[in-house]
C-alpha cells in the first residue's frame, strides 16, 4: 500500500503543470527598454514592443513601431546618457498599466566636434503597457509611449 500511495504521489507531481512566472513590474520592462534606446539597439527594444505600438515623437510626430526601431538603427547611432528616471507616477491594473517618468537625457549632436559641449534635454516620458500571457509565463509589452519635452524655466532662459 506504502509503494501505491508513493507511486501516485510521484505520478500526480510529475503530471501537475509547471508554475506560471509572473511578470516583472510594468516600470523594469520600461528601463529595460529605455537602456536599449540609449544603445541605438532595435533588436532588444522590438522585445519590449507591442506588435501595434504607437509614440508621439518629442517633435509631435505618431510614429509606428517600425518607424521608431528604423529610427534607432545602428547606423544612426549618437552617444547618449539617460541619468536616472525619476518616477513620476503609475497607475496599474491587472491587466495594463501606464508609467510616468522625468528622463533626462545628455548627447551631442551628430556632427559636432568632441569638445562641443554635451545637449540636454529633458522630458516626460509616458508608457502605456499590457499583460501579456503566454503558456511560460507573462511578460508587459509597451503599446503605446510619448515624450513630452519639458521647456526650462523662464529664468533659466
């Protein structure tokens, strides 16, 4: 009876499904993906992407998901610092959730010299995702993202 009740025992955990992973939190697959930008990398940002994902370009432009990883081709690539985001605000559900961050990024134009000094410009940058569940687990894709520049202060003009 012993060797029946281990029998099923060993039986019945070999036949259970294997646990779900849960998602990472909306706001690390958002720095991950930032961390990609600032590398010039399409690749690692597509795995972040929603396949319908929109922006709205700093300059006002909707841009598609193919637009924005053409746009951040190697070929294109300039040095570019993000110092830390500063999270502004978050709202999730089960399901989505959007994140709000202060991102300041430093670079120098294409074309100047090294002894140009370093642009910085500094935005809001808002990112919409939704849970994404596969038979391994779930993961946040981002759908939609808009950088939103932030003007100095009149006295500092």
């Amino acid at each position: 009876m012993k060797h029946l009740l281990a029998t099923v025992a060993v039986i019945g955990i070999a036949v259970l499904p294997s646990p779900v992973q849960a998602a990472p939190r909306f706001e690390d697959t958002v720095e991950r993906f930032l961390s990609a930008e600032t590398r010039f990398d399409p690749a690692a940002m597509a795995a972040f992407m929603a396949p319908d994902y929109t922006e709205i370009s700093p300059v006002g432009d909707l841009d598609t998901r193919q637009a924005v990883l053409s746009f951040y081709a190697p070929e294109h690539w300039v040095p570019v610092t993000l110092s830390p985001q500063e999270r502004l605000a978050s709202h999730d559900d089960v399901t989505s959730s959007v994140v709000c961050f202060r991102l300041t990024f430093r670079f120098r134009p294409p074309g100047q010299k090294e002894d140009t000094p370093l642009v910085e410009r500094v935005m809001i940058g808002s990112f919409a995702g939704r849970l994404r569940r596969n038979g391994t687990g779930e993961t946040w894709e981002i759908v939609h993202a808009q950088y939103t520049p932030v003007r100095p202060a009149a006295h500092a003009r």
